[in-house]
C-alpha cells in the first residue's frame, strides 16, 4: 500500500498494493466459480437447453461480473470483502463509468500478471488496465 503525497486534496488517500489486489482476484474467482456451479444446477432443472443458451449464460458471467460490480458498486466481491475500491482516477469518490470498467476488465485479462505487475512502476500502484481506464484501487478508509 502506498499514501498519496502531501501535496493537494488526495493526501488522505491509500492505494492498494499488489498483494491486496491479487487476493481480491483469488476472491472473485472463487465467487464466479461458485456462481457458474448455482448456474448450472439451475440449468439441469430444466430439459435440453441448448449449448448455445448455455455457453452464452456462462460467458456473460465470466466476462460481465467484473465490470458490473466494479461500473455499479465500486469493486467486485474481493474488492468489497478486502476494503478496496475501485475508482475514477479524476475522483476518488465515483465509480467508473461501464465502458471503461469494460476496457480496465479487457486488458486485466488479455495482459494478466503483466498488467498487475506493473503497479510498483507507479506511485498510485497503477497496472496498465488502471491506466488505460482512468481508475485508481484505494484502500477503503
């Protein structure tokens, strides 16, 4: 974790380090797994649903519980259960908006660790996806 300077209006703020942030991602794995298991005993109940039905419920899991979470409350489950946030870069206090949690949720995934490893290349703890976004994880305070 990393303060901000003393210089201006953010110096209250604390950034998230990267084992914090790589404990939120174990978290929401562990939630989408969870989630695709419920999906799926769900599906049994009913007869022949078509794969097409099914991989397409599964894939928008996968790839829209991020962005919703992070768009609409401020993080994912792993963020919340850490005390993280996931903010606008500009201000601290507002989400950010569903097209950039959609790009910051993109490039986490195509990068991977690369994109979470770069953090300690920057004084907020910004990976790439954070750059890219226009967003900052902060320690919730």
């Amino acid at each position: 974790m990393k303060t901000a300077n003393s210089n201006g209006p953010a110096s209250h703020l604390t950034y998230a380090g990267l084992f914090d942030r790589v404990k939120a991602i174990i978290i929401d794995s562990l939630v989408v797994v969870l989630a695709l298991y419920i999906v799926s005993d769900v599906l049994q109940l009913f007869d022949a649903v078509p794969t097409i039905i099914r991989s397409s419920i599964f894939l928008l899991l996968f790839a829209l519980y991020e962005p919703l979470m992070t768009s609409f409350f401020g993080g994912t489950l792993g963020h919340k259960t850490l005390g993280l946030s996931v903010k606008s870069e500009i201000n601290h206090k507002m989400n950010i908006p569903i097209h950039k949690a959609l790009l910051r949720c993109l490039v986490k995934y195509l990068l991977g660790w690369i994109s979470l490893l770069s953090i300690s290349l920057s004084p907020q703890n910004l990976a790439i996806h954070d750059h890219l976004s226009g967003s900052v994880v902060l320690v919730d305070e």
